[in-house]
C-alpha cells in the first residue's frame, strides 16, 4: 500500500488520534519510512503491540481523620511548648476578638436610633428650608 505522510489522515484511517500517533511514534512502537511516509498496515501492526505499563506501588491505607483534624491535636502542644512573652497572645488575642464581637453588637443595637436620629434631623432640616422660602 501506498505510504502517506500526513499522521493525522493516518490517524483518520485508522480511527484513533493523532496524539496516539504521536505517543506511540514517541514510545518506538511505529517508525516513518524512511522517505518520510506511513506505512498503514506497519503502523497498524505496531499499535497492535501493547507496552505493559510499570506496575503502580499500591495506595497506602487511608487515614482515620481528615489532615486538618490531625493536625488540630497539636495546638494545645504548642501552647504549652511556647515560653517568654509570646505565650500570653493567644488570650491576648481571644480577649481582643471578644472585645470586636461586643462592639459589634453594640453597633447593631444602636444602629435604629441613628437611623431614627438620622431621619428627624433630616426632617428638620427640610422643615427649615420649607418655612424660610
């Protein structure tokens, strides 16, 4: 058969693509002539030798707890390990984000009586416009 020197209309022919093409060409399972053409039916010889591939190393066994959960133990460690002034910013820290979530609050709580406050001031400011015209 009449060689043919496009990988992709020999891919076509054959029905597989042209990146199988060029693995197995990659691999030295198929070969060019040495014109540069394909041989078909050598090609289809060639794709009809399978390479056993490595054998894989075998999962190990999965862990009891997820990464983050494992890794959680070791706060309470570190902690304790910690000396010198570094070792009171935990609470330091804690008592701050406390202090937030209380001011946040607060905020909240009062956030109607400036809106109230916002509205007759600006009521009022209208009013004054209102009756100097």
């Amino acid at each position: 058969m009449s060689g043919v020197t496009s990988a992709r209309e020999v891919a076509r022919r054959l029905g597989i693509s042209h990146t199988a093409m060029q693995k197995a060409e990659r691999a030295g399972r198929i070969a060019r002539e040495p014109n540069g053409a394909w041989d078909i039916e050598k090609v289809r010889a060639g794709l009809a030798t399978k390479v056993t591939p490595a054998p894989r190393k075998p999962y190990g066994p999965r862990a009891k707890q997820p990464p983050w959960a494992r890794a959680a133990h070791h706060v309470g460690e570190l902690a304790s390990d910690i000396r010198g002034p570094a070792r009171g910013i935990h609470a330091e820290l804690e008592r701050a984000r406390q202090a937030l979530e209380r001011a946040a609050r607060q905020m909240a709580a009062l956030y109607p009586e400036i809106l109230r406050l916002e509205r007759a001031c600006d009521a009022a400011i209208a009013a004054q416009e209102h009756g100097s015209e």
